[in-house]
C-alpha cells in the first residue's frame, strides 16, 4: 500500500499512537535505549546493540535510513529480519493500519516501519530494543515509545526546514525524547544546544551524563584498522579498548554507547573489561569509512551535512594519510551542498561530481558548477552516473605515480554510500 515519501515530515504522534493501542502497546513490552542526534545515531545504536548482545541479551535494532535493503532497519539478534518475515510482520499489523488509516488518519511510510519495528521485537521476545529516531525527537514516530536511557549524539544543523534554524532550535526537539525519570546520555554539544539538552533533563527529572564530565574518551591512539581507546564510563575505567572504526567521532561515539549500557545495567559495578573489549572489538558500521577496496584505497562514508563530511575529512586525515585524495559526491539537492563543498576543498585535490539513485539527488551539472565555484574548473569532474564516477575517481587515483598512496572517498549521503557498496560488492550490510 503506498504510503508517500520517507522525507514527508508532520509533526505528530497522534497517528502512530493510535496504532500502538490497537496494536496492544508492543513498546512497552521491552526497556529500549533511545538514540537521537545529528550525527552519529547509527554508528551509537549499533555500538550499543554489540554490548547488550556480548551481555548474552536479546536485542533488538531499529535504524534508518537503510544502506541498501528495507530490511536492514529491523534488526534482532545483530540481523535483519528475512524477507518472510519482513513480510509477515507487515501482514500482522496490516489490519490494524486500515483501521487507522480508515479514521482519516493515514499512516505514513516511516509510522509503518516503527510500528513493524516495535510489532517484532515484542513478538520475538527482546529483552531490550535499541531505537534510532527518524529525524528531530519530540515529533519522531519512534518517541510514541518511552526510553530507559536516552542518547543524544552531537547536534548540528540538518533538516532546517523541518527541526528549526539553530542548533539550540534544533536540540530543543531531540531533547523530547528525554522522559520523565529516565537517564540523559549527552555527547559533547555546542554551548547552545548543551543548555537546552540539561534544561529538559532536569524539567523531565532525568539523569544526567554528559560526555567530557561524568564519562568520556580518556585517550585514543592509532591502530591497525582502527584505534586503541582509554573510555571513561559512568562506573570504571575501561582500558585498551580497541575499536575497529575510525576518527574521534566514533571514539566519542563509542564513550557514549558504554555509558548508555551501564545507565541501563544499573548498580554499582562496572561492565567486566573482557565483554567491553570483545564487543567493541565485534563492532561494524557499513558505509561510515568503510574500506570496500584496497589499490587504490576506496572509503565509502553516508556523512551529509557539514557536521558529519568535517568528522568525516578529519579521520580520513588522520587515519589514512593519502599523499592525494580524491573526492565521488553525490548529494541532495536539498542539504547544504556549498558548505560541505567548501569544508571539502582544502582536503580534496580533485572531485568527480555525479548523482545518486535518489529522486532527490542534485543534477550533476548543477552540483559541477557549484564544485567550479569553489575548487575551480581544473580540480572538478563530471559523471553522470555514480558507477562511471567511482571508476573515474580510481583511475585518478591510480594515474598520480608520483604521488605514494592516493585514495577516494565516495561520500555525500546516505544513499550514495549504499549505492557505491552495492556497486563495489561490499558486504551486505547487517
């Protein structure tokens, strides 16, 4: 049953709400981790989900966007659900939205989901969800669900149209998933939305713990295919900690996702130092600077907004170090696609510019002009489609014999690092 766009937002639960009574409430079947944020929500669940699961827990994963299938946004016991089941678990609730959707209240695409989402996990059992919002908080469908823990991942600005002009705007609607009683695990903020975030934990009487202060990353260090961290938790010192993912902001990510676990163990003793080295060691995050080919080095990442494509560009710098590298971008027409160039110029020594199979993709002829504009005519190329692009980028990268070891990073959106991976062949992602 078509159900509009994902990107159609409204702000209300009234629908999705609606559909949990008739559906017997399964989100209050299980205690569930709430993750919200601008970056890094997916990278932070997926972390969580890995610790709860070395705990020998029933987990249960909801993300989004997804990479490349529907299905990896619903996840238990660390795999998405088989297309059967995917199927069944629309056809259980499907009654129940026609009953809705009947009153004139017509769910939309991503109210569908969620609703599939909590549907399962109840059915499974799990003995603890791990829910990413869609976009903002307050007025996300995942919010009809209230979090034990709730997480907020760095804030910056993205979905202006929709979550507010400014970062304190902005956190103002993550923070409504912060609910009475509950634990508020705040990464580190920009000062404005820091205000707004601990105003709402103490209005809400929730716990606070904010990332640099009651936990945080005591030290990080450079590792074969990752980096050795020291993290600071809410109960301990975790030390040697290695984590296969790059850049501060997955160890900032990683500070979080250990002190949301024990805010959800509860008690005094710190998590056994064996179970957090193993998890973190098991964790994956495809297409957030996933290697998906070496000679040349290929790094697909789904950074798309400034906050993310910075995070990102300062990990390929300090991870990588690529005599040159060169940029694939394909991005939406509707991001603020000058500012992400602009923070790519001085790091990207040439840029392929093309399209993704998005409907919202810019037109690669408009997203070369504005590329011209910024790193001038000579360091920008066009492809129009994002295979040709890819195959360009490493014959650019290939060609610079003089230079040792360049690189590309195909980056963007989302939708361009699931494209790239399903034309790379990288592995499906679970």
């Amino acid at each position: 049953m078509e159900r509009g766009v994902e990107w159609n937002f409204e702000p209300t639960l009234d629908r999705i709400a609606a559909l949990m009574d008739v559906l017997g409430s399964p989100q209050d079947a299980y205690p569930i981790v709430h993750v919200a944020g601008t970056n890094g929500k997916s990278s932070t669940t997926r972390m969580i989900e890995t610790l709860l699961r070395e705990r020998n827990l029933r987990v249960g994963r909801f993300t989004s966007p997804h990479l490349v299938s529907m299905r990896e946004r619903i996840s238990i016991d660390g795999l998405p659900l088989s297309e059967e089941r995917f199927t069944e678990v629309y056809l259980d609730i499907e009654p129940y939205l026609k009953m809705i959707d009947a009153q004139g209240r017509r769910l939309s695409f991503f109210e569908t989901l969620t609703a599939m989402a909590f549907a399962a996990f109840a059915d499974a059992p799990v003995d603890v969800a791990v829910i990413e919002t869609g976009m903002g908080g307050s007025f996300d469908a995942t919010n009809v669900a209230d979090g034990t823990v709730a997480v907020i991942t760095p804030i910056s600005l993205d979905h202006v149209d929709y979550l507010g002009p400014d970062v304190a705007t902005i956190a103002g609607e993550k923070a409504g998933i912060i609910k009475p009683g509950a634990t508020a695990v705040l990464a580190q903020q920009q000062l404005p939305a820091a205000e707004v975030l601990v105003r709402r934990a103490v209005e809400a009487g929730a716990t606070v713990a904010r990332e640099g202060l009651e936990f945080g990353v005591l030290g990080r260090e450079l590792a074969v295919g990752g980096q050795l961290l020291r993290l600071k938790g809410l109960k301990g010192v975790y030390e040697e900690v290695l984590l296969p993912l790059y850049g501060a902001h997955q160890a900032g990510n990683a500070a979080c996702a250990l002190a949301a676990v024990e805010a959800l163990t509860g008690g005094e003793e710190p998590l056994g130092i064996e179970l957090v080295r193993q998890a973190f060691l098991n964790v994956t995050s495809p297409g957030r600077l996933e290697v998906v080919r070496r000679g040349p080095t290929v790094l697909v990442d789904a950074a798309h907004n400034p906050g993310g494509v910075q995070a990102t560009l300062e990990a390929v710098h300090e991870s990588f170090g690529f005599g040159k590298l060169i940029g694939v971008v394909a991005m939406f027409a509707d991001k603020d696609v000058q500012g992400i160039l602009e923070l790519m110029e001085p790091m990207m020594d040439e840029i392929v510019v093309t399209r993704n199979s998005s409907p919202r993709s810019m037109e690669p002829d408009r997203l070369a002009a504005l590329a011209g504009e910024i790193f001038g005519a000579d360091r920008v190329r066009l492809a129009e489609r994002l295979d040709e692009a890819i195959d360009m980028g490493i014959g650019l990268a290939d060609e610079e014999g003089e230079f040792a070891g360049a690189g590309v990073l195909i980056t963007g959106s989302v939708v361009t690092a699931g494209d790239a991976r399903l034309l790379l062949k990288a592995e499906e992602a679970t």
